[in-house]
C-alpha cells in the first residue's frame, strides 16, 4: 500500500524542473534578442582599448579609471547609447525579475542567483546618465526622450530618478517631457527629483494634472 508519503518531494521536484525550463527560456530569448539588436547597432565607441558597453557594466577593475572614463565620453557616443539603451533596459528589467523571483521560491533561489548580476542595473543607470548629459540640444534628443517615457510601477525608484533628471534637460521637447515629470509629483520616492527637473523648464512647467505622459488628454 503506498502511503502517498513521497508526493510532496516529487511535487518539490516537478516544481524545480518548471523553474528550470522557465529560466532556461527567459535566457534564450534573451540571448537573441540581444545578438539580434547587437547586429543592427551602429559601432559600439571604444575607449582605452575596452568598449562602452564594459565601462558602464563595471567590467574593468581600475573603478577610478572607469569613472574618468566615462566622464569623458563625448557626442560621439551618442548613436549607439541610443541604440543600446532600449536592450540595456531590458536587461536590468530581467536582472529585478531573477532576483524578486529568487525571494519567492526559496526552491529555486541557489539556481536563480547565479543568472543574477548586479551589473545589469548599473550599466543601465549609467547610460540614462550619459544620454542626459550628451542627448539635449543634438538630434538625439528627441531618441533619448522616448527611451527615457516608458514607466512601470515596479521599476527601481533610483533608476526613475536618472530617468527624471535626463528629462529635466530635455528643454527642447517640453511638451514630452513636462507631463511625465508631472505625474511623478504624486510619488513620495520621486518628487523630489521631479520637482528639481520640472525647475528647468521654467514657466513652462505649468501643474497641469490632467496631460498624460504622452501628451494627450485623459
């Protein structure tokens, strides 16, 4: 007779394997996607012998050199950070799904936190940077606005903030990018920052609750 004793480890398993077939599929697909957006891109810049992308991520040790690194970045940049951002994003977007994901199923913890790294979050944190600094007054400018519109409310509230002060230099295009500040007044984490952004358009930076972040009325 088969007291059903061994069903909660073969529940245990069957949930450990799904884990796996899910992570396995999350990373493939973003495997491709990110060689296919890696092939449409305009040349990655490379400084000091290391591209861009390394400086952002933390993947040269000497931390000083890279923050004079990427001090030093110039309008040169400026079509590939574009280009890169959208798949930046996504990627610091995956990294907060692992890691939520790894707190709630202590099962599959071990096996998420080695797809985890952290450096996901600050290579994207510093290309928003690095677009707010060198985008404003160019031709990128209005590039560099829509990759900083789309807001999730799960999303990280220091990343919202350098999306905010990249905004807030966004001075040619207030129409876009004066309601998105708007709409971040009613958040507590980020108002601050909002206001501060909102400062720089001036008299333009009318309290006009009822304008969407893109622009149309509610």
């Amino acid at each position: 007779m088969v007291d059903g004793s061994d069903k909660p480890q073969h529940a245990v398993t069957r949930r450990a394997l799904l884990n796996w077939l899910l992570v396995f599929c999350v990373v493939a697909i973003i495997v491709l996607a990110v060689a296919t957006g890696v092939s449409r891109r305009p040349p990655e810049p490379v400084y000091s012998g290391v591209g861009l992308s390394q400086w952002l991520g933390e993947g040269v040790s000497n931390v000083h050199r890279m923050v004079e690194v990427i001090n030093s970045v110039g309008p040169e940049a400026l079509p590939w950070l574009v280009s890169a951002l959208p798949g930046l994003e996504f990627e610091q977007r995956y990294e907060t799904w692992l890691q939520r994901l790894s707190q709630k199923n202590p099962v599959a913890n071990r096996l998420l936190l080695k797809f985890t790294n952290p450096r996901r979050h600050a290579a994207y944190f510093r290309a928003c940077w690095l677009l707010g600094r060198l985008a404003p007054g160019t031709s990128f400018e209005t590039k560099a606005l829509r990759a900083f519109m789309p807001r999730r409310p799960e999303d990280d509230s220091e990343l919202i903030k350098i999306r905010l002060w990249a905004l807030g230099r966004c001075t040619n295009s207030p129409d876009k990018a004066i309601p998105i500040l708007i709409s971040e007044l009613t958040n507590s984490a980020t108002v601050d920052k909002a206001v501060d952004s909102l400062g720089n358009f001036g008299s333009l930076a009318t309290h006009d609750s009822t304008r969407s972040p893109y622009g149309k009325r509610e």
